[in-house]
C-alpha cells in the first residue's frame, strides 16, 4: 500500500475480520455478530473489574471516594440533580449563593449523563458510583468500534478494548478526577485523526454513491457530529489535545498527499470540536463578559506546565502498588531518585501498552532503514506518527512549552495525554498480535494449531494485562469510607431537624473555594460535607473567591470568635459547623472560646467527633436586643459589603505554602482597594513585604491620600499595617522597590506581598 491510500491494510482472512465500513457502520448481515462481540466485551470488562475493585464488597449508595476532589465533582451532580444544573446553587456560599460561571468547564457531557441518572434516584452518591462504573464499559464499546473499523480482528478487538478499559490510568484517577476517568471519547478522537492524517473525506463516498439527501449520508453526518459533541464535551484537556494532533495531523496529511484539499477534513474536525467546546463555554464566558474575569480562580503558572509534564521513564515504568514487589520498589526508586514527579502514578502506560509504545518509537527508526520500513503496515505507521507528535509534545520541554508561553497556561497538565498514547499503544500491540495471528494460520505444517495458538496467547495477554494493570491498592475502602459518610450523615440529619427549612449554617474553619491547600488535617473540600448531606440547609462555604459574594467571610475571619459569631448571627446565620480537623489542638481552644460566647457546648456532635454543632438562634436574639435596628443595618452592611483587596497591574499568580497566600510583583506595580459604600470609611491594610535579597531595599508605597510611606524590606517579611481613610469607589496604592530580581526565577519579580487583608475598622471595634 502507498503513502496515500487511505483504506487500512488487512490480511488474508479480511472477509473474516472486517465487518465495520469505512464511516464506521456495521454491515448488515454482521450486525448481531457485532452486537454479540459489544456485548462478550463488556461482560469481560465488568468481571476484570469486580476482580479489581471487589465490586462485591461495594455500597453503592457511599461513594468509593469521600474526600478531595471526588467531593467537589459530586457537588457538581448533586446540584445538577436538585437545581437543575450546576451553574447556579442557592445552598452554597450562602447568603449569596454559588455562582459557578468563574470555573469555566467544557466537559459537560458528564454532567448531562448525571441529570438524566438523577431521574431515577435522590441519592447523589449512587448517581456518581453508577456514572464511574459505567465508564469503564464506555471506554471498552468506544474502544472496540474504532478498534474493528480500523481492521482488528474481533477477538484481539475484544482483549485491547478491555486493557484500555482498565488502564491503571482509569483506577488512580478514580472518582476524584471523575472526569479524566471517563476517557471513553479518546477512541473517537482518534477515529478522528485517522481521518485527518490520511485527508479522506469525512464522509467517503456515500454522497457519491447515494446523493446528498440520502438517509445514509444524514445517518453519517449525526454520526459524525455526534462523535464530535463527545470529544469536545466530555474533557477540556482531551478534546484540546485533540485538536492538537488533529492540527499537526492535517499538516502531515498535506504533505503526504501534496495537496491542500487533504488539510480541509481536519480543518473540518477542528472546527467542530472547537465550536462544541465554544458552545459549552458560552454561558461563562458571557457571564465573565458582564462581570468581568475572575483572576483568583483556575489560572495557572506556566512553570506548571513543566511540573505536570510527560516524562518517558514514568510511561514505561512498572506503576505505583505493583503486585510485584521489585517492581513496585523499582517505580519507588524513581520517584524518591528524581525529581519533578508531574502527577506519578497517575501516567503508567502497563506492560501491554509499554510494549506498544515502544514498537511505535520503533517504526520511525525502522522505516528510515529502507529494508523493513516497507514491510511496515501503513497503520502502524499512522499510530506512530500519531504517537511521536503526541509524546513531543507533552513531554517535559515539549512543544507544551511553547503553548505555555505563547498560547495558554491553562493546560498545565500534559501528562494527561498518557491516555492517548495508551490507545494508540494498544491499537498497535493488537495489530502486531493480528500478524501474529496471520502467521499462525498460515503455518503449513500445523494448520490447525494457529486459531488455538493465538486464543492462548490473546488469554496469556489478557491475563498477564490484568494483573500488570490492577492492584489491591486501588481497592476502595468500603468500611472506613462508608462509616465516615454515615457518620456525616446522622450529624447533618440532625441539624436539618433543629434548623427550619432553608436556614443558613456558617462555617469554620474559613477556607476559601475552590483549590485550596489542606488545612490542618481537612482536605481540599471537606467542607463540603454539610452540603452534600443536606436536603434544605444553606452553607456558608462554596463561594466562588475572587468575587465580594464569597470574600466577605476573609476579613470577618480574622476577627475574634466573639466578633466572628455575632456577625454571622445578624447577617442572619442560625447554626454554626465546626470541623475540628482544621485546627491543631482538634478545636479545642476555639471550641471553648465558641462555648464562652453563645453559653452552651456544642448541640449536635458527629458520631465519629470529627465535626460539631451549635444552634445560634438564642444567641442571636440576645446579640440584636443588644443594638439599636441602625447598628445592626451597618454591621450587617460593613460585614456582607466589606471594603475589598484586590491584586492589580504587575502581579504574578496567587501562591501558597505553609499556611500563608502570597503574589510577587515586578519592581512597580498596584493593589486596588474597592469601598462599596456611600460613605467614608476607616479600614486598615494588613500585610507583609518581603524580596528575595538578604540585604534590606526600600520599599515605596504611595498611598490613595497623595502620602508616601517607605519601609525597608529583605527576605525575611516585614509585617506592614497601613490605617487609611477611604472615600467610597475604588483607590490605588502604587507600590516600587529597588531590590534586586530574585535569581533562579523567570519571572521578573522583585517583591513579594503576603497574606494581604483589609479590615474595616468599624469591624475591628464591633463588640458584641
């Protein structure tokens, strides 16, 4: 076969193994021989994954994973199940609500799938084990159509499907990254390459052969549209490398054909999949438009893209929790050996896929010789072009660098695109297998032994494949996880009995959503705990930061319990949640400092005594009897219309560690103050300076009045208050140094801002 054909090569038994047509569509009088295939896969993939998971054990009314992020994704359904969709959640960052536009998504499809199982069940939980479980079938079927419409023989079809169906990939990310799990639009992507780069018409020869208002060429352009609908809302990261290859894929298809007209069906799928990513990102971007962007959430540093890149050694090594001790202990030596870990375990292609891989960096070597590289079949070929853009771009100093810097920061996460390479692997280890499989039958002096041959290998694959690619480590810990979950569960149960109907429930500690580091001993989300077992409370956390609705709560924090409680009480809280896991001492001292103020221990404790309840309704009432109806209006005012920080020109990204949050700036740059009030207001700027010179540089602040305040500032920070009068709308303090950039950065960055805060002094002197 020449460069330019576009049909796959098959081998002699073809009428045997072909039975899918070039769009993909079953022929058919081998229909039911595919559906039996589609159905013989799935249940082989569902019994490797009870063996993998001991699905037996499993409530699937608890979900496998209750913490991390794995919470925030079942928020995400749980709103989608009781409001409608997940944009808007009155329950969360109360008394505002969640306002989700500032967390733009396009991978919507699995959000889509959770509304419609939600017709079906209340139970949130149940929704998202469904959902997780169901994806490991998805990603077989997906795997299989393209694996037959490729050529693949039906049984090596089958064996590759369920490998890439249980890719330790699939396990690690899990629930907690539920959306990555759910990698069943990969294949199709890759159906959508193999258009690109051989620059066939996406719909063949149908509209030839039938006409243009044939059923047959509607049924392929749903077809075809549908596949893109998948790919480009199903992830944000695997539809943009998507696009990716796609592009480089069109380019390669120019080349080979020497023609133009072979760049037009990439063009074509590009336009597609960014137009169905463009149509999932609408509403954020038009409520970004009217609000304006929001610069604390989800923006990236480019030396993330570097951190979380694909490293070779990681792709071919045995995975974390290998079932063979050498094994597992030679990734352990990796890891603690090198360093930069991008995401570890996460990117291990497993044995088959390994063996892929590596024959697919082989091919081009193979090619160049002149000897085999004709004997090389054009798909194997393709896969590794597909294989060897893929893998420089992602790799740690890949062209995903240069996307860094010149495109988007975005896509920290290159090595994600361990899933694709994972698929192209397995297509090409089950091609090899096919020859092998050719070879078998045609052995002339043992005819017969070729087809049982083959089986025993393709078991032997299988086998070894599931082994290699699960572990007990990726068993979910039923027991521990569902008596936490029910301990959650009788706690919020009991405070939706002593609150009415839709009161708000403040918590603390205060901790600010989404993607922040652990507190004490609190997970990223923890505090979502309330919501997600909750039928009609309102909570404080979940406001989106970098927006007033949900940053009132960081200067109110800074104040004494006493002051914290009685504000929320006239804001109009009616119950405060205590997660002793956010403190040192388990919240001992503020649970005593709590006790003093509101004259009672906690009313409600978790049956585990991780997290604690106290009614404030009486405290309440004594708080207000104790002002005039004027007071509290300005309280309430000052509290839930604070007077706000914001970083402004010359700033870098938020950065945290050890407790505090910090920006570095250039040698010049602004920090805005907003008073949304209609009077003046006294507020004082709390904050540290620090460079990173051990020698002390001035530090010059010209202040909103016209002042200048300079201080002298080194490595070691320098606490800063700064009282200032503000008149209402919005000010700026200008700040400049001489000290020098920090070397071994590169950034320009010449000072640092720490735990920056302003606090309303009328706040500060509110005693209760």
């Amino acid at each position: 076969m020449t460069a330019v054909e576009s049909r796959p090569p098959v081998a002699d038994d073809t009428a045997e193994r072909v039975h899918v047509t070039e769009a993909g569509g079953l022929g058919g009088r081998h229909f039911w021989g595919e559906v039996r295939l589609s159905l013989l896969t799935l249940f082989v993939t569902y019994a490797a994954l009870a063996g993998a998971l001991r699905l037996w054990r499993a409530n699937l009314r608890v979900p496998f994973i209750y913490g991390g992020d794995a919470n925030s994704h079942a928020m995400l359904f749980k709103a989608v199940m009781e409001h409608g969709w997940y944009e808007a959640n009155p329950n969360l960052g109360a008394p505002y609500g969640q306002h989700f536009h500032d967390f733009p998504m396009a991978d919507n499809l699995h959000l889509v799938v959770g509304k419609v199982l939600g017709l079906f069940t209340h139970s949130y939980a149940l929704v998202v084990n469904v959902y997780f479980l169901a994806t490991f079938g998805l990603a077989a079927l997906t795997a299989l159509w393209v694996l037959r419409w490729l050529g693949m023989s039906r049984p090596v079809s089958l064996v590759m499907s369920v490998l890439f169906a249980i890719l330790p990939y699939h396990f690690m990310r899990g629930e907690t990254h539920l959306f990555l799990a759910a990698y069943y639009g990969v294949p199709l992507a890759t159906y959508l390459l193999f258009k690109a780069v051989r620059g066939e018409s996406l719909l063949g020869d149908v509209a030839a052969r039938h006409g243009w208002r044939s059923r047959r060429v509607v049924l392929r352009l749903v077809g075809l549209l549908g596949i893109c609908v998948v790919v480009g809302s199903a992830s944000s990261y695997y539809a943009s490398f998507a696009l990716l290859l796609v592009l480089a894929m069109t380019l390669l298809a120019v080349i080979r054909r020497r023609s133009w007209r072979a760049a037009l069906p990439g063009l074509a799928i590009v336009a597609l999949v960014a137009g169905v990513q463009f149509v999932n990102l609408l509403p954020d971007l038009a409520y970004q438009r009217v609000h304006g962007a929001n610069e604390a959430v989800a923006h990236r540093s480019p030396v993330e893209t570097e951190v979380f890149s694909l490293k070779l050694s990681q792709l071919v090594l045995p995975m974390d929790y290998h079932r063979v001790r050498a094994a597992a202990k030679l990734r352990t030596r990796y890891i603690t050996t090198f360093p930069i870990p991008s995401e570890g375990a996460q990117i291990s292609l497993g044995l088959m896929a390994a063996l892929g891989f590596l024959w697919l960096l082989l091919v081009p070597l193979l090619s160049l010789t002149g000897v085999e590289g004709r004997r090389i079949d054009v798909r194997h070929r393709e896969l590794s072009a597909f294989a060897v853009v893929a893998f420089l771009v992602a790799t740690t100093g890949g062209l995903s660098t240069l996307v860094a810097l010149l495109v988007t920061t975005q896509l920290r996460a290159w090595n994600r695109m361990t899933i694709y390479l994972a698929f192209f692997s397995l297509c090409a280890l089950g091609l090899l297998l096919d020859g092998l499989g050719a070879r078998l039958r045609a052995w002339k002096t043992r005819p017969r032994v070729g087809g049982p041959a083959l089986a025993a290998v393709l078991v032997l694959v299988l086998m070894v494949g599931w082994y290699d690619q699960t572990s007990n480590a990726f068993i979910p810990t039923y027991k521990a996880t569902a008596d936490d979950f029910g301990s959650d569960d009788v706690f919020v149960r009991q405070i939706e009995a002593a609150l009415p109907r839709g009161a708000m429930v403040f918590q603390l500690p205060y901790v600010p959503f989404p993607e922040f580091p652990p507190v004490v001993h609190m997970m990223d989300y923890d505090e979502l705990r309330g919501y997600l077992h909750s039928k009609h409370l309102r909570w404080s956390y979940g406001g989106i930061k970098g927006r007033p609705d949900a940053d009132w709560q960081t200067p109110l924090s800074r104040q004494p319990v006493a002051t914290v409680l009685a504000a929320a009480s006239i804001v109009g809280y009616e119950g405060l949640y205590l997660d002793r896991y956010g403190y040192l001492d388990d919240g001992r001292s503020i649970e005593a400092e709590i006790t003093a103020a509101v004259g009672s221990p906690p009313q409600i404790v978790s049956p585990n005594n991780r997290l604690a309840f106290w009614p404030m309704r009486s405290f309440a009432e004594r708080v207000r009897a104790s002002m005039s109806a004027d007071a509290l209006r300005n309280v309430r005012d000052v509290v839930l219309r604070p007077t706000t920080f914001a970083y402004g020109a010359g700033f870098f990204q938020d950065e945290t560690g050890g407790g505090h949050v910090w920006r570095w700036a250039r040698q010049q740059s602004t920090v805005m103050l907003d008073n949304p009030s209609k009077e003046t207001r006294e507020v004082t700027l709390h904050m540290a300076l620090a460079t990173g010179s051990g020698d002390a540089f001035p530090a010059r602040l010209e202040l909103p009045d016209g002042t200048v305040q300079t201080v002298d500032v080194s490595q070691t920070p320098t606490p800063l208050d700064l009282r200032l009068r503000l008149a209402p709308g919005p000010h700026a303090i200008k700040l400049s140094t001489e000290a020098p950039g920090v070397v071994g950065d590169a950034r320009d960055i010449h000072l640092q801002v720490i735990d920056a805060v302003v606090l309303n002094n009328e706040l500060v002197s509110f005693r209760p």
